[in-house]
C-alpha cells in the first residue's frame, strides 16, 4: 500500500494529464454525438414536412390499351403552388401528339395549388393500339415545380418513358375490379327480387311430404322382411 501511494505522489502530474485527456476525448466524442443526434432530427422533421410528387403512366383497371398519367404526392407532407412545363425528349410528330392527347386535363394549363400526402390526380386517357408503333417510341418529360408548406422550393424533371410499356399484356381483369363487378350485379339481382321484377325459384317441402315419404319407406321396409319370411 505505501508503494502505491508513494507511486501516486511521485507521478501525481502524469496521472494529472492522462486523466485531462481522457476526459477531453470523452467530450469531444458526446460533442460529435449530439451534433449527429441534432441533424438527424432535423433531417427527421424535414422528412414529415416535405413533399414529393411523381407522374406514372397507368393503364385503367377496365382495359391495359386504355393508359393515362397519375401525378401524386408520395411525400409526407403537402405539395403547394405545383406547376408542370410538359416537353417531348423524343418521337417527333408522334410524341407531339401523344403529349397533347395526355395532357387535355386542364391542371398541366393552370397547375395545381394543393396536393396533400398520398394525393393524386390522373390526366386524359390514350388508346395504346391506335398509333401504337409512334407512342411507344415517344419519350416525354415534365418539368415539375413547388413548393412545401416551409415554403422550400423544389424542382425537378420527371420522365417518361413509353417504350417501357412495350409487350405488356394483362391476363384477365383485375381481382378488385371483377369483385366490384359481381357485387353490382348481386345488388342488382337483390333489387329485382325485392321489387317483384323477379321471383325466387324454390321446391317447398312439407310436412304432407315427410309424412308421405315415411310411410312409403315404412311399406318398403314391411314388404322386404315379408320376402325374407317367405
């Protein structure tokens, strides 16, 4: 014990340093921590206020040929003041044409002032097998800008790409679709029945009838033994 201690007094200054610099080090690695804990949480509460818009290509649930532009807020938070400057990378004359049929929907003109998280709009409908060689070829592009409810700006091209779509093909109509058509059809059933349009056809089975049906078993059952005897 009087070795230590006479360790400890004789390198009191060393010890002094040491345990400085270790207590130095310590808090420079909490100053680093929570200076990584501050930015994530900012990155965090951006995350919950910014938008994100994108612009997918879309056939309708009735038929694939049958294809049109959904826009749509995929951000957590509300898309403000969205204008669109539409634009044709590729296909000439055909991609022209295809832009103009997409975009008769009258928001590409005026914009669009609020889209909230999850959001969407759809554009005018084409018909994938008319001029369908031109439109497969087309490559469009939208110049999309807005803003979010921080008022930061953003802005950004969203491209579209048609050959994309070439050989695709739909087996069957969709599971939700052929479920709402068969519902329709039920209510409709149900909606004829109810209002004496249609009757139900049913074979009613008496009382009369069991007590009939007993009694021939009864006899068969009688003449069977009396075979038997026989």
């Amino acid at each position: 014990m009087d070795d230590l201690l006479k360790f400890l007094n004789d390198n009191s200054g060393a010890l002094s340093v040491i345990f400085t610099a270790v207590v130095t080090l310590a808090t420079a690695v909490y100053a680093v921590l929570t200076w990584q804990l501050v930015s994530e949480t900012r990155r965090m509460r951006k995350v919950q206020t910014e938008p994100k818009l994108e612009i997918t290509l879309r056939s309708v649930d009735e038929a694939i040929h049958i294809q049109r532009l959904h826009v749509r807020n995929i951000g957590l938070g509300p898309a403000l003041q969205i204008s669109f400057t539409p634009k044709v990378l590729a296909g000439g004359d055909g991609g022209k044409a295809l832009l103009e049929e997409l975009t008769e929907t009258n928001f590409f003109r005026t914009g669009i002032s609020y889209l909230g998280p999850g959001e969407e709009r759809y554009s005018h409908y084409t018909q994938m097998h008319e001029n369908h060689d031109a439109k497969v070829a087309s490559v469009l592009a939208f110049d999309v800008s807005y803003r979010s409810a921080t008022n930061e700006i953003y802005s950004e091209t969203l491209v579209i790409d048609m050959s994309e779509r070439k050989g695709s093909y739909q087996l069957g109509k969709p599971h939700l679709y052929s479920i709402a058509q068969s519902l329709e059809k039920l209510q409709k059933d149900f909606g004829h029945v109810v209002g004496g349009f249609k009757r139900i056809r049913a074979d009613v089975y008496s009382s009369d009838d069991r007590a009939a049906e007993k009694k021939a078993m009864q006899e068969q059952i009688e003449k069977a033994r009396a075979e038997r005897g026989a």
